[in-house]
C-alpha cells in the first residue's frame, strides 16, 4: 500500500527511468516499422529489436520490483495501491502527468478516475 505522498516520490525518482521506457518504445515502433515495410532502419535490425525488447522488459521489470502496476505502455499508465477515505484505491500517473493527480476506486477502473483533492 502507497501513501500518496509515497506515490509521487516514486513517480518523481523513477522518472529517468520512465522516460527511458518512452525512448525505447518509440525506437521499437519505429524500427518494427522498418521492417515490416521490407526496408532498412538506421535503427537496426532483428538484433536491436531484441536489445530493444530486453532493455523495454528490464524497466517494466524494475517497476514492478517496487509494486507499482503497470497498466500500459502507451501511454505509459501506472497505478499505486493505496487507500483514501477509508476505499481501497489506486493512485494514478499518467503520461504526460507532472506528478501523481488522480486516484479511482479499485473496481471502478481507468474510467472511474477523479482528481486529487
């Protein structure tokens, strides 16, 4: 269980290591791109897709040593467990998102998101 103030330290110490995660999405999606075409990619080949793949796999891995969950890659979506007023909640940290500012009920999903007040 996170604390808010917990959540947003992680988000902020952690933030190398997800911007890392957005440049090696974008690489992977670009270079998968190549090469589907049949064309050529100053990114690489076969090989760097799997280097891309590992490197991608080692992050997702190391948020979730720290029991964040990750939701999705694209956008990058991570929830922290908590509890506000007394409800199982997840914090939410969303791309783009300068620190943690949302927060919804665990069996409402994304969708029942609120801001933190």
């Amino acid at each position: 269980m996170f604390t808010l103030a917990q959540a947003r330290y992680l988000v902020a110490t952690l933030h190398p290591r997800i911007d890392e995660l957005i440049g090696i999405r974008a690489d992977l999606a670009e270079l998968r791109a190549d090469l589907a075409s049949g064309g050529m990619s100053a990114l690489g080949g076969r090989a760097e897709v799997k280097a891309l793949e590992a490197r991608l796999h080692g992050v997702l891995e190391e948020l979730n040593s720290h029991d964040i969950q990750v939701k999705g890659i694209a956008p990058v979506l991570l929830d922290f467990p908590g509890e506000h007023e007394g409800r199982a909640v997840l914090w939410c940290w969303l791309e783009g998102d300068p620190d943690v500012r949302w927060y919804h009920r665990v069996e409402c999903g994304f969708a029942g998101r609120r801001p933190i007040r």
